[in-house]
C-alpha cells in the first residue's frame, strides 16, 4: 500500500483539478445559463435572480459586488476582460458606471419592451442603458437630534462641526452626487462646496453602510447616504430616521440613483441576457425591490409598494443628465484625490 | 589492472588546497587504506572518486575510463559502480532494513523474488540473519554499520569505499567488524578503499596503505613499509 | 536529466503563473497608444502626500513587526519548549485571528469597542470615546494587526525549535541555567525562523489595506487601490504598486544581510533524538496567568463577541443555507490549492537548498515579491494573460483561482521547505545516487519522506493563507464559484451582522478543523526529555 501512495496521491490531484476544469465547462451546452456581474447588494439581488431562475429554468451565475472600500470588484472585472467578455449583463447600481461602460465601448445597445414606461431622465437614449428601482440620496439622522437637517447645505452649517460624516467622495455614489453637483453649480461652487466641507470638520468613512452604522451608534449626527442604507437600518431597529433633503422650492432636489441594467458587447449568450434584461426591468421585480428591506423606487408609474414609500413622482428629483455626470466624474478625479489627500 | 586512478588532481575546499596534484593508482582486488590526520583531505578523495565533487584541475579514472575532470563530473555517481559506506551511515530512518538494501535492487529492476533472495543472503553474510523487518533505529551501533555495510555491497560493486566507517565504536566491536570487513572483501573480491586516522585499524585491515598529509601523497607502500615508515 | 527537467519545470511554472501576469501589467503600464511613456509614473512619489503615506505604511509596518516578534518568539518558545499546560490548546487559539481576513477582525473590535458596541454599557461613556480615540489611527491598526501577524513567529518558532540539535543545548545545560542557555545558544540557533516572520509580518503589514482602511489610517497601498476602484485606472494602479518591490528588496536585502553564509547553518537533526524541555517550576502560575491574559484579549474576546453576536442556532441554519456552497468550494480550493503549493514549495524549496542553478537567489526573491504585491495586481495581471478564447479552460474555471493561490503564496512553502531541506543530511541523498537511482525516485522515496512534517507544516500554511485569501480570489473567481470570504464580504453590504457572524465562525471552523485533524496524526510523535 506504501509503494502506491505517491502514484495514488498525484493521480488524486491530477483528478481534482481536472475534475474542476471539466465541472465547469461541463453541462453548459445542454442547460441555458446567463452570467450577470451584479453591484447591487446581494443581499437584495439574490433572491431576485433566483426568481427568475425559477420562472425560466435559466440558470442564473452571478458575481456580486463588494462595497467599493473593501476591495476592487465588478466593475474592474468587466473592463479587464473587455477582450473576452465572461459576463452578459451587468446590474449596476448606479448610472454612472454604466455611462463608463459606455464610454469603454463595454456595453451594447438594447431597448427592452419594458422600457418603454420608464421615464427618459433614467435611461440612455441609444438604449446602451436602462434604470429601475431607484435609491435616492437623503440623510440618515440619529433620532437624538432635535431639530433635523434637511439640506445638503447642513453639511456647512457650523451647527453640525464635526458631527457629521461622509463616504468616502472617491467611491460609489458619493462620487456619482459630487460630480452632479459640479454639473449642477459648476465647478467654482462645487469646489467651493468641497472645501467648506474639510473647514467644517466633517468626517470621512470608508462607505455608505459604514457611515448608516456611525449614524445609529451615535458616533455622528447625520450622514449624506443611500436610502436603502437609511431604511435597512431602521428596520433593524436603530435609533435612525431618513430626511429626502433639498425639497422645497428652489433647493436643488433630491439626487436619484436608479438601478441600471447593461447589456455587455459580445456577451456569451445574448438570447437568456435579454430575457434577463426584461426580466429586471418588469413593474414586478420593481415591485419586490419596493418592498424589500433595500425599499427602492419604482420608476415605472403605478407599481405597488409600500404605503409609508414616496413614489418618484412626490420626490423632487435633481435634475442632471447621467451622461454628463460621468463625463465630469473622471474630470474631478484630481481635484478629488487631492482634496482626499492623496 | 588498474581500477581506480587519480591524475594529478587538484582540490581547492574554501580557500585551503585539499589535494594538491594528487596522483594514485589502485589495483583490482586491492585493500587500499587512507591514512592521514583529520582535514588532510581523504574524504575528499573519497568523495572525487564516487562522483560527487569534480577535481579542479587533473583528471579521475574507473576502469581506464575518464570520470571526472577539470570541474566537470562526465559520468554521475549513480552510473558508477561504485559503492559506499558514509561516516555517517546515512541509514534511511523511515525504511527497515529489508527496505534499505531493496532501494537499490528496486531501482536495477530487479524482481521481487530476487530482490528478497539477496537480501536474506547479504543479511546472513554480514551476520543479521533475520533483521529484515528491523528499523535503524532499532539497531545498535554494530548492527547499523552492518546494515550500510550489507546496503552498499548488495549491488555487488566494483569499488566500496568506506569513510571512518567504524569510529565511535567500542574498541572489541571495532576489531570484530574490521575483521569480517577483510573477510568479505576476500570472498566477494571488491576493490576496497577505506579511510581512516586510525594507525591500527589501519594496518590490520590494508594491504597497500597511503599516507595523506597537506594534500600531497606521502607515502604508497605495503603495510610492513609504513610501519617502518612510522617507526613502529 | 531528470533533475535539471524538474528544476527547470518548476521555474518556468512559477515564471509562468506568478511572473508573467505581473510583467503584462507591467509592460501595459508603461504603453500608451503603442507609445513608451511614464506618464502613469508620474507623478508617483511625487507628492509631498505619497511620501506621508509611505512613512505611515513603513512606521506601521514596522510597530507591527517588532511588537509581533518580541512577543511572538517568547509565546513560541513558550508553547514549543516549556511544560506549559495545554499548550496545543493555546497554539490553536492564538492562530485563529490569523484564519479570518483582517478587515472582519478590525470590524468585530469596532462591534465591541464602538460607542454603541458590546462593552460600551460596561466601559461608560467617557472611556469608550477615548478608546474610540485611540481605536481609529494608529493604535487601533497596530492592535488589530497585531492580533492578527502574532501567530506567524509563534508558529514559526515552535517550528524551528524542533530543528535544534539537543545535543547543543544538553552540552550548555551542564554549564548553565536555561536563561543563559536560551540566550546564548537557543535564540541565536532559531535565527533564521526569527527573522522570516519578521520578513513575513512586514511585507503582510506593508501591503494590508482593509484594516487601515476601515480605522482611518492612511497608508500607500490605498493609492493603488483607490486607483483601481475609484478610477478603473489599471496603467496608474500598477505603477502605485512597484514601490511595493521596492519595499521587498529592500527587506530581502536586510534579511541577507543579517544571515551571514554559514553562521546560521542549520544542522541536520541526529535520529531518534530527544527534545530538551524547560521546566517552568515557580514561573509557571505567573507565566500561565499573563499568557492567559494575552489570549482572552486578542483571540478570546473578539472570538466570543462574534459568537455572541450571531446570536442562535437559527441564524447558523441560514447561514449554512446562504453559503453552504461557498464554504464547500472554499474548502477544496483550499485543499488543493494546499497540495499544488506543497509540491511547487518542495521543488523550488529545494532548488533554492542546493543552489542548482545560479539564480536560486533569484528565485528566492521572486517568490517573496509575488508575495508581497498587493493580490489585486496580480489579480488583474491574471486574468489580463488568461482570460482568451483559447485558455478558457483555465480561465472560467475554478483552476484561474488556483494559479492566484500558487503566484503568491508559494513563498511561503518554498521558504518551509528550505528549512526542512536542510535537516536532511546530504549523505541521504548520496546513498540513494550511489544504488543507481534515479533523481525522481531519490526525492520521491527518500527526500519527501525525510521531509514530511516539513511538507505537512507547508501543507497546513498553504491551506490558511488560500481559505482566507479575498484580493485575488475575488477578482478571477468564475461566476457562480464563489468562496466563503468572497461571500462574506459581499453580504457584510446590508447582510444581517448575525449572519456575518456565523460565517465567520463558520470560517474559523473550517480552517481549524484540518489543522486539528492532521495535528492528531501520529506523524508528529516525538519523544521528549525533561531536564
């Protein structure tokens, strides 16, 4: 028996690793699979994608998304395998980084039947991307603070030194609302903006997720977040409630980061990725992201959801063109990394 | 006839010469002792003929045929005939005695009947009759020197080399086994060349005695020469 | 022939899988338009900043270290050496910060020590802001780390320790008390085991961004990490890297520097020889009281805090149901990962040993490079080179996650290897030459055999380092193959804590399972002799 342990041994590992390789490349012809890179939260993705599973008989393999701070993910994912593309759609959860998908010439152009109720400011007009299920951006608020804010512009009020934070503006949405704001105010205020923020002393987290807990620990007063953030943690219990901030008349609104679904350019199996594709952009899956913990707006008129939601419609929206904002995100990069110190 | 022969070969260790233009022929059949004080380069020599370190200038012969020379080794140990006993044994621990002296045969393809057949007779030969399924471990110091002993002729080779085989033994085992390494060497017929500081052991087991000093060759001549040599 | 094949195989296996990648990156990085140009160099250490961020990676790095070895290497000796009670029990324990991704430890001290965390109605207010002060900067990092590097010179003195000739000691213990001989002839034995973790838990420290991250301390290697998430900027982020070379040669510089040729030749051990252990007599209350200590307030504490926080049976249900998948991939990734880099480990370990080709420096230091890069680069750097039509075998299976495990890790098993290599008397493997074997057969049936606990040692080593690996692994991953880490980080986004929790545990279990089971095979027997 001893003799044959060496010959035993490597054929094992001859065996596994084959066994691996061939595991995976087996099966694929017979059953009909998609692959979508996902940066919503898998938390609330999941069972989504496993829905739809069931409904079609598609099966459904899915890389999920960290939070940007924790470690390089999707996004990277995508653009290095640009030569041969692994991925067919791509569930974004923001537009921007659909628009740089785009602009990488990652993405190719579908317009979905379900499409076509979903208002123009939340999709690309060539169809190279389409939002659904939005978050918008509003301030968690610590329920100890008396008198809430319910500006932006909170963030400069001396009233609030040092007791604010927020995510970290080289990542994510954070990003994605700066730059907004640049295209908005225009670079000279947006700056402005920028660097009353450092005077007033507010904190730096490393994420939006981050920033919602040192809200509820009590650690900070408000912070700048997703809403799904907000709403994930006052489900959980936590002393939070969330403030839609800039909505009186002629204040700026409330930036709306919708869900954007992308079809990527070469995908592997194009036919199951716009099934997909329709799938996500249905009133029906806007409906369950309504009324999961994530509590994300439909933006398909007349979804049913939750009574204590605001519809799109009530919300006063920012009004910015997504495109734009991509293109003045990767302009800012400097201007951020500096103002972040790097 | 010649079996082993050293060309004026050259040995640097560090920086202190080992061998410096040593030249030896050995006969077949021969019982060639080393005699020399520690450091004076005799494994050295040992170790340029089993094939393990090449000369830095001169040339090695086995059979009349070139081995090793100028820094370049042309036929590796293990094509050598040539057999060896180390100072440390180097008994493989985790193998028993049967699986020590199988190494080699497995590795000529021999078969497995023949391979046992071999072994009985080598064991009953160097008298560890019936230790086959011992470990080294389990050996006394006697015992184990036998074992690498019977390991390395097993394979029936041309040259055994021994290297200080029997120091730290006590001094009637070291007489014992002296005499049955002679009594071997007789009846199996090898060329021995065997390394040693120890006058007696020495003269008791060489018919040809060399002596080494500093590198240089002192001194080839019969037992009786070296005796008087070193005025015993 | 064989030999030189194999030796020559294993070179071009390491240049191959680990070289190559980071090469392409390289050569990208320094091409624009089909341009030669440093643009993406520019401006690298240019900034007044950069320099600021490298002092602080260096000033943490360095903190880390020395507090991890001047603690680490008494615990080892301690552990491996002493009649410490349970002292396997407390090996065990010590290594379990080692097992989760360090971001998760720094987390759970948060969950403890936070405003609103665990002990905080323990602590009052006023204290637990000012270890709030104290947890987010430096301090806070240095602890974490800490908690996290110790068990690597712990683990690599227990190790060395049994490489000591006894006789050594036998012959200074006739002349002296422990205390001397410790000093004078134990500690300047272990060396060489003493100054690789130190190698090790530097280049970790250098290179670790989480941690840092997450406790607002701001070190280098989140410029190469920002420039990959923040900007999707691969050519800028590759070149944020090379200072990380850099780095890595400078401290193998060091390194060699202190291990001077020969001094600290390690002696093969004489068989069936037995261990000299210390007697602790009066010591032994005091030391297994501050041991204890130590233990309850890096391991103990953030181990149960997690337990305490993923709350009940229900809660490791759903987790078994979230991510049962993962951790069975994990597991075998993790197992043959630790197979394949036990056997690169003990061919380039010995490669490196017997110096058989004049680059074995090379070699040496090529290893330890990859080890060092931050994973994301060589992530990239992978799937860069593998990612084509024709390599898709490779690619889109789990086998890509393979070759990240082998690019960086396999240091740390050709490292172990060397030092067991060097146990084994040469004439071992001359005897076998002179029975006319062949190479392959001499390392197949003598050489490994002789070496198998080092090989088991590298074994378990490969198996941590790959089960806990997140940079790389969450880059090439094949859809759908995710492992345990991966998943937990992408549910820590609005997963439930509870359930992060289990998942750690479960983590924790998973790595220390193996290890208990192959620590009971009667491989590592030995008999000791109490003086």
């Amino acid at each position: 028996m001893r003799k044959y342990m060496p010959l035993l041994l490597s054929s094992l590992i001859v065996a596994s690793v084959l066994g691996l390789s061939g595991a995976c490349t087996r099966g694929q012809k017979t059953v009909k699979t998609v692959t979508v890179y996902v940066s919503e939260d898998q938390v609330f993705s999941e069972p989504i994608l496993k829905d739809f599973q069931k409904q079609t008989g598609i099966k459904v393999k899915a890389v999920y998304d960290t939070e940007e701070a924790k470690s390089t993910g999707t996004m990277n994912r995508l653009i290095a395998e640009k030569n041969n593309p692994q991925a067919d759609v791509y569930w974004a959860n923001e537009p921007i980084r659909a628009e740089v998908l785009k602009q990488k010439g990652i993405s190719a152009a579908y317009v979905s039947p379900n499409a076509k109720d979903i208002p123009s400011a939340f999709k690309d007009p060539q169809g190279y991307w389409t939002g659904f299920s939005a978050r918008a951006r509003v301030l968690i608020v610590n329920t100890k603070v008396k008198q809430k804010p319910n500006s932006i512009s909170a963030y400069l009020d001396p009233r609030w030194k040092g007791k604010a934070v927020m995510a970290n503006p080289l990542f994510g949405t954070t990003t994605s609302e700066i730059a907004a704001l640049f295209t908005l105010w225009g670079d000279q205020q947006a700056k402005a903006f920028m660097m009353a923020l450092k005077k007033n002393k507010v904190a730096v987290s490393t994420s939006n997720g981050e920033s919602a807990d040192f809200v509820a620990a009590g650690q900070y007063d408000f912070s700048l977040v997703d809403s799904d953030d907000g709403v994930n943690r006052m489900r959980q219990g936590k002393p939070v409630t969330i403030v839609y901030p800039d909505q009186q008349p002629g204040q700026i609104g409330c930036f709306i980061v919708p869900n954007a679904v992308v079809l990527v350019k070469g995908a592997p199996h194009p036919q199951t990725a716009k099934k997909l594709i329709d799938f996500l952009l249905s009133p029906q899956t806007e409906s369950k992201l309504a009324f999961a913990d994530c509590a994300q707006i439909p933006l398909h008129a007349g979804v049913k959801m939750p009574p204590e939601m605001k519809p799109i419609s009530a919300i006063k929206v920012m009004k910015v063109n997504y495109a734009e904002v991509a293109k003045k995100m990767i302009e800012i990069q400097p201007f951020l990394k500096s103002w972040m110190g790097l | 006839m010649t079996v082993i022969e050293l060309r004026s070969v050259v040995k640097f260790y560090h920086d202190t010469i080992a061998l410096n233009s040593c030249s030896l022929k050995v006969e077949q059949g021969d019982r060639l002792v080393i005699l020399g004080a520690s450091g004076c380069g005799k494994t050295t020599l040992l170790r340029l003929i089993a094939g393990f370190i090449a000369p830095d200038s001169g040339a090695v012969f086995l059979n009349g045929k070139k081995v090793s020379e100028n820094k370049t080794i042309l036929l590796p140990p293990e094509k050598r005939n040539v057999g060896m006993v180390f100072q440390d044994l180097a008994l493989w621990p985790h193998l028993t005695v049967e699986g020590n002296l199988a190494f080699g045969l497995k590795a000529q393809g021999i078969n497995k009947t023949e391979q046992k057949l071999r072994i009985r007779r080598m064991l009953e030969l160097v008298g560890l009759h019936g230790f086959e399924k011992r470990k080294p471990a389990e050996l006394s110091g006697g015992q184990q020197q036998r074992v690498a002993l019977a390991r390395a002729l097993i394979l029936q080779p041309e040259v055994l080399l021994m290297d200080e085989p029997l120091s730290g033994l006590d001094y009637d085992l070291n007489v014992r086994l002296r005499s049955e390494v002679v009594h071997l060497q007789e009846k199996l017929g090898f060329t021995l060349l065997y390394v040693t500081h120890d006058r007696e052991e020495a003269f008791s087991i060489a018919r040809t005695v060399v002596i080494l000093e500093h590198g240089h060759l002192k001194f080839k001549g019969d037992v009786a020469q070296a005796k008087r040599l070193l005025q015993l | 022939m064989q030999k030189r094949a194999f030796l020559i195989g294993t070179t071009a296996i390491l240049i191959v899988i680990g070289l190559l990648p980071v090469i392409s990156m390289l050569v990208k990085s320094v091409f624009q338009n089909g341009h030669f140009t440093l643009s993406a160099y520019h401006g690298l250490l240019g900034s007044a900043r950069q320099w600021v961020l490298i002092k602080h990676s260096f000033t943490l790095a360095a903190l880390v270290t020395a507090f991890t070895t001047v603690i680490g290497v008494p615990l080892g000796i301690l552990l491996g050496k002493t009649d410490f009670p349970l002292r396997k029990l407390f090996l065990f324990l010590f290594v379990i910060p080692l097992l989760l991704p360090p971001y998760v430890t720094a987390v759970s001290w948060f969950d403890l020590l936070g405003r609103e965390g665990l002990l905080a109605p323990l602590l009052g207010s006023t204290l637990t802001q000012h270890i709030g002060r104290w947890l987010f900067g430096l301090p806070g990092c240095t602890f974490v780390l800490f908690s996290v590097f110790l068990p690597i010179p712990v683990i690599l003195t227990v190790a060395f320790l049994h490489t000591i000739n006894p006789r050594l000691e036998e012959a200074a213990r006739s002349a002296a008390g422990w205390g001397r001989v410790l000093k004078e002839i134990t500690l300047p034995l272990i060396f060489p085991a003493i100054l690789l973790s130190a190698l090790l838990v530097f280049l970790l420290t250098f290179g670790e961004f989480g941690v840092p991250n997450y406790l607002r301390y701001a070190v280098y290697p989140v410029e190469s990490f920002t420039r990959f998430s923040a900007f999707y900027n691969f050519k800028a982020a590759t070149a944020a890297a090379m200072p990380m070379a850099a780095i890595t040669l400078l401290a193998l510089i060091f390194e060699s520097a202190f291990l001077r040729e020969g001094t600290y030749q390690l002696q093969p051990l004489p068989e069936g020889a037995q261990r000299m252990k210390i007697h602790l007599y009066r010591f032994r209350s005091g030391v297994v009281i501050s041991t204890t200590l130590l233990l309850l307030m890096i391991v103990i504490v953030p181990l149960l805090s997690l337990i305490i926080k993923s709350g009940g049976f229900a809660v490791y249900l759903q987790a078994i149901n979230k991510a049962g998948e993962s951790l069975i991939r994990s597991v075998s990734y993790a197992a043959i990962g630790a197979t394949l880099l036990s056997i690169l480990g003990f061919f380039s370990g010995y490669l490196i040993r017997i110096r058989a080709f004049k680059f074995w420096r090379s070699l040496d230091s090529l290893t330890l490079f990859l080890f060092a890069l931050p994973g994301t680069v060589i992530g990239i750097g992978l799937i860069r080179l593998w990612n084509t039509p024709r390599t898709n075998f490779i690619y889109a299976t789990p086998l890509i996650i393979l070759l990240g495990y082998l690019a960086k890790y396999t240091a740390l098993t050709s490292r172990i290897s060397v030092t067991q290599l060097a146990h084994i008397p040469s004439s071992m493997e001359e005897a076998a030459q002179m029975t006319g074997a062949s190479w392959l057969r001499r390392m197949i049936f003598i050489i490994a055999p002789l070496a198998k606990r080092g090989l088991m040692a590298a074994w378990l080593v490969g198996y941590i380092f790959s089960l806990r690996d997140t940079s790389i692994t969450m880059l090439v991953y094949p859809a759908g193959h995710d492992t345990l880490p991966v998943r937990i980080f992408t549910l820590m986004a609005n997963g439930s804590p509870e359930l992060i929790a289990a998942l750690c545990v479960i983590l924790i279990a998973a790595t220390l399972v193996p290890a208990t089971l192959i620590s009971l095979l009667p491989l590592f027997k030995r008999q000791e002799v109490w003086l």
